[in-house]
C-alpha cells in the first residue's frame, strides 16, 4: 500500500494544482497554460521528493517500504540524486515564472523550501511535522489559481482548506497502520507515542467534521452552485462515518477503513467541484436581482421627492398670506451674539 506512494503524492500534487487552474479561469479556460503549469508543478514536486529521499537516505534503509528506493539500495548516489533534485527544482521554478506568473512560481519555490528544508526535517523532530506537511499539500491549488487569475481571492482557499483538512486524517490513519515502520526509521508521530490510538482516531474525527461547511462556501462564495453544496455534504458525512467508527474501533481494520475512505473521498470532492463550478458569467446570473430594485426604488422615491416638491412650491404660490424672508444676515445676528438685537430690515419682495 505504501510502495509507491511518494509517486502517488506527486501526482496528487498535479492533479490539485491543475484543479486550481480550473477553477480560478474565468469563462474559458487556458488549456496551453493549464498544461505548462502543471508540467512546472509536476517538475517542482518531483525536486521536493528528490531532497526529502536525500536527507532520509538512512532513514529509508531502516523501513521496510522505503529500504529499496534508489538511494538506500545504492543504485543512486547522493551526488547524482542532488543534482537532479537542484537542476529540475530550478527548471520547473523558471518555467512556472516565464510561462505563468512571479506569484505562482514564488509559491512553488516556497512550497519545495517549505517541504524539503522545514516538513522533512521535522519529521524526526516533532510529531507537529504532520500539520506542517498538511500545509504544504494545501498550497498547490493557490498556485494552479494564481497561474490562472494572477492573484489569490478568497474564494481561491476552497480547495486548499478541504486539502489541509483532508490530509489530517488520511496521514492519521496511514500513520496509524505503519507507526512500527515509522519508528524503526526514526520519525517522530503522533501515533508512536499514542499507545492507545485514541489521540490519533480524534484528530482524524475532528478535521474531518472541519470538512462540513466547506460545501456551503463553495456555493455562498460563488465558486459552485447549489448541488455541490448537497453533495459534498453527503460526501463529508460518509468521511465523519468512517472517522468516527475509527474512533471506536481503533484497529488496524479501522485504520485501514478511514485510509481507504479518503482516498476515495478526495478526488469525489474535486470532482464535485469542477462539474458545478461556476463561470463568471454564470456567477452574475446566480447574484440576486437586488441592483435593479435598488434601482427601481431610487427612481421611485426621486419621483416622489420631486412630486413633493412641486406641491410646496404650489401651495405657496396660492397662498395669501405673503411670505417674508429674513436676509441672512439676521441668522447670522441672532446665531453668534444671542444678547444683540437683531436688525429689522424693510420687508422685501423675493
């Protein structure tokens, strides 16, 4: 199950940036873009795996899934293994700036410093690195809507909160099931210090009840319309399922339970989005029609005012009794030197 997972997770990485792309284009979508930033992002994601193997080559000899990866059964030396992570790293970088935009190719150079210099080393440090590491898998859909956008809106963390979400309790339950692994190899999780599992089943019950109202705003942001709101609703409550009975049940059967959900869960979820999202065209459609009668009432009540207006104006021409105006200069009198009399002036004819 966890033989080529790196591999697994670099294509996911692909796949959340281009879903990103997608749903930060307007009414068309760039397909040649779409293309080079998914090339780009595949090429930096391939450079963070390449160092992460790097740094853990002795780890990786020590467990079981990891001890014939090039580096740890000597078919690959450090040197060249650097090299290539260094020259793609710089490669996929250059091409997401030339092809894209400086934001999303200074996302992707801070998501591999992220993930290379600050997630893997922390992982034999803390068993805080599992949150870390969800942060860095949250990032790839800003960069695949800033490729597209050129900027990051709100609407734009979507995807990256059901990400980091997700991860939570995917890595839970696949660190769950290998926490023996985990330790031969000398990585700090939660899991190896949770004898029980009972620490470890709540984070996963937890993230995935924070997964709930994400559907809800998608379509209140207008990123989707109303069904995903439903569907993903359902979707979240199958994944709360899962968590809970992993909860309750906290075996390497449950484990493998919540594991195998969230795999199904995540590109359901995608999926969801990019079928009812909604275009921009579609998104001024989906806005209440509250300008027009905002509109109407303006020019309602500008037609009454002048209506009013007209009949002052009206009442005062047939009025017998003649209206005297003072000048301003009695106010002005009256106002700052209330002991002064103020001055009578001839009544005049305006």
């Amino acid at each position: 199950m966890c033989k080529y997972y790196c591999v697994h997770f670099s294509m996911l990485v692909v796949a959340t940036s281009g879903a990103g792309f997608v749903l930060g284009s307007g009414s068309a979508i760039d397909f040649a873009g779409l293309c080079w930033t998914c090339t780009g992002t595949m090429m930096v994601a391939a450079s963070a795996n390449s160092l992460n193997q790097v740094f853990e080559k002795h780890n990786d000899a020590l467990m079981k899934r990891t001890m014939r990866r090039p580096l740890p059964s000597g078919r690959l030396s450090i040197p060249h293994a650097a090299i290539w992570a260094s020259s793609v790293g710089i490669a996929g970088t250059t091409l997401l700036a030339y092809k894209a935009n400086i934001l999303t190719a200074g996302l992707a150079a801070s998501n591999l410093a992220l993930y290379a210099f600050v997630y893997t080393p922390l992982k034999q440090i803390h068993p805080v690195n599992t949150w870390v590491g969800a942060i860095v898998g949250g990032i790839p859909p800003l960069l695949g809507w800033a490729a597209a956008s050129g900027q990051i809106s709100l609407n734009a963390w979507i995807l990256p909160a059901a990400l980091y979400f997700w991860q939570l309790p995917h890595f839970m339950a696949l660190a769950y099931l290998c926490r023996s692994d985990y330790a031969a190899g000398g990585f700090r999780m939660l899991s190896f210090t949770d004898a029980s599992g009972r620490r470890t089943a709540l984070v996963a019950l937890r993230n995935s009840l924070y997964l709930l109202p994400l559907g809800f705003l998608a379509y209140d942001w207008g990123v989707t319309s109303g069904w995903f709101c439903l569907e993903s609703g359902l979707l979240t409550l199958s994944m709360v399922a899962m968590a809970f009975s992993f909860y309750r049940d906290r075996t390497a059967k449950g484990a493998r339970r919540m594991f195998h959900g969230s795999l199904l869960y995540l590109p359901v979820f995608m999926s969801g989005l990019l079928i009812h999202r909604l275009t921009e065209d579609e998104q001024v459609q989906k806005e209440p029609n509250s300008s027009k009668l905002f509109g109407f009432l303006s020019s309602e009540n500008l037609r009454l005012d002048r209506e009013n207006d007209d009949e002052i104006i009206k009442t005062r021409k047939e009025s017998p009794i003649r209206n005297h105006t003072r000048p301003p200069v009695a106010y002005a009198s009256v106002a700052p030197f209330p002991f002064l009399p103020a001055p009578v002036y001839a009544d005049c004819d305006l």
